[in-house]
C-alpha cells in the first residue's frame, strides 16, 4: 500500500496494530479523522492518553476501575460471600449485561495455558485462594470459557481450594464447548449464571 504521506503512513500502521484492524480498514478510519473537527480528534487522542495513564485495577477484584476498589465490589447491595471466577473484563461485562449475578467477581488475567507458556503463577489466583481461606467466602462459580484451558483452570484452583469449607460450581452448559463467554448471548448466559451446578458434577461429564 503506497502512501503520499509519512505522516499518514504511520497513523494507519499504528492504527492496525489494533485486533479485527487490516491496513484497509485503517486507512478508512485514519481518512475519517482528518475529514472530522480537529477537536473530534483531539478528544479521542485525549481520552485514550487519560485512560491508558489513570486507570486502575481493582485491588479486590481486579476488574477495570477508575477507583482503587471498583463499584461492584464497594456497592453494599452485592453478595460478598458468592464470588464469580472469570478469564476476563469482558467476561464481568457480559455477565453484568444479564442482571442475573448479584455477588461479586475475581479476574484471572487468562487461562492456563503450558502451549502459550501461562502457568498458575502469571495469573491472579494466589489472591483468589487468600479469599478462600480468610473463611468469608461461601461458593464460588467458576465461569471460564468451555475450552481445555479453561477446564484445566478451574480444576487447578478447585484443587488448591478442597480443603476449605467452600461451595464450587460451575455455569451450565447452555454455553456451548469451545466457545468464548463474551460471545454467549445474554439469556443463554443469564440461564447458565442461574442454573450454575456444583463443580464436582461438572468433572464426571
């Protein structure tokens, strides 16, 4: 792709980098810009540099926050003792979408995965564990994604977590196997959130 301009070149290759973009695609938005208000731009280069430079990570829950603790786990109308295990953000947000979960949540980072070189010490779960031990914690429902990584995940905290007086369970399987809980649509999720069954179950299908 040939460019009259440097300046423009390097906008659409930084532009690219992002996931789903193509050069095309790039191209496209980057010529957009330049045909909006400056000040249209401005904004969007002013909000990314604020929330790249001032966003925080739940120290409770790891979630995305503007706050040291993030409104879910400071809202006095959550469950504190029911706390969601998820892979990701996202994964809160599609959850959250359903209204169907009242209690609280605990962001991995990830999955375990030895093929991509992401073992139990890279993720956040040495925290969840110190949850479970402090003894407030009475079930926590695993909501990773239905994939190998996922099932290995779950049965690696599941084990470090036995011998504590702690309910497990699991989403139902209204999520199909493989699939990513972002992509779930929301009744399907909201049904399997509900419906959540006991871990040890989910282990002898």
């Amino acid at each position: 792709m040939e460019f009259s301009s440097k300046l423009l070149e390097r906008a659409v290759n930084e532009m690219s980098q992002l996931p789903g973009i193509g050069k095309r695609t790039a191209l496209r938005l980057v010529l957009h810009m330049l045909k909006q208000p400056k000040e249209q731009t401005f904004a969007l280069s002013e909000a990314l540099q604020t929330m790249r430079n001032d966003v925080k990570f739940c120290k409770s829950c790891h979630n995305i926050s503007d706050t040291e603790l993030c409104e879910i786990c400071s809202s006095p109308n959550r469950k504190e003792d029911i706390i969601c295990v998820v892979e990701d953000v996202r994964d809160v947000m599609a959850i959250e979408n359903t209204s169907s979960f009242k209690g609280l949540y605990h962001v991995l980072g990830g999955k375990i995965s030895p093929m991509d070189g992401v073992g139990p010490h890279d993720l956040n779960i040495e925290s969840l564990i110190n949850k479970v031990k402090d003894g407030k914690i009475n079930e926590l429902v695993f909501a990773l994604s239905s994939t190998m990584e996922g099932d290995t995940t779950n049965f690696y905290i599941y084990k470090q977590i036995q011998d504590y007086k702690v309910f497990t369970s699991t989403i139902a399987r209204g999520i199909s196997v493989g699939d990513e809980l972002e992509y779930a649509d929301e009744i399907t999720l909201g049904r399997s959130i509900l419906n959540r069954i006991p871990f040890e179950s989910s282990l002898k299908l």
